[in-house]
C-alpha cells in the first residue's frame, strides 16, 4: 500500500488511487460534487492542538510531520480500517491548505 500526500486544491488524477480528505472541516471553494473524494476521515485530521501550534509556520513543518506521524501511530486501528476499506493500491491523504509546500 502506498499513501501519498496532496492538496485537495490540486486536480485529481487516476494515480491518486483513494481520495481520502484529512482535515476536520471542509475546505473553501471546493464544492462536494469537484472534489472527487472516496472518504472524508475527518478522525485522521491533526488534532486541533497541533493544527493550532503549527498555525502554517514553516519553521514548524519539519516538527509538525513528525508530531503528526506520532498522531497517525495513535489511530493505527482507523488507519488500518481505512486501508481495507480502499480498493486501490495507492491512498491518497487530501489536506487543504493554501500552501502548496506546506
């Protein structure tokens, strides 16, 4: 199983495999029909005291993935649950923020 990592303002492709939207609220200008989304697992989102702490500073990014990698070791069973659930081999976690870096 591959998991990649995307912003849902990117267009979707075939190689995104499951479309799986990780953030607890939706995100602006996207309609629900364009997003092409196969799960919104808003349980897989960062908790909302890392998303605050991180507040998309990028001299917080490397710090955040770490802390969110340890978030996502927590929630083994939902992600193991997701992964059966998907059909494809490729899962693909969609995020909303503005920056495409980040």
């Amino acid at each position: 199983m591959k998991i990649r990592v995307k912003r849902i303002y990117d267009a979707p492709s075939r190689a995104d495999g499951y479309r799986v939207l990780v953030d607890r609220l939706w995100p602006r200008g996207i309609r629900k029909a364009d997003a092409a989304l196969d799960e919104w697992a808003k349980g897989l989102a960062p908790s909302d005291g890392l998303r605050k702490w991180f507040g998309h500073d990028p001299d917080r990014w490397d710090e955040f993935t770490r802390r969110y990698t340890e978030e996502l070791e927590g929630r083994r069973d939902d992600v193991a649950a997701m992964v059966a659930r998907s059909p494809k081999e490729t899962i693909t976690f969609l995020y909303a923020a503005k920056d495409a870096e980040r």
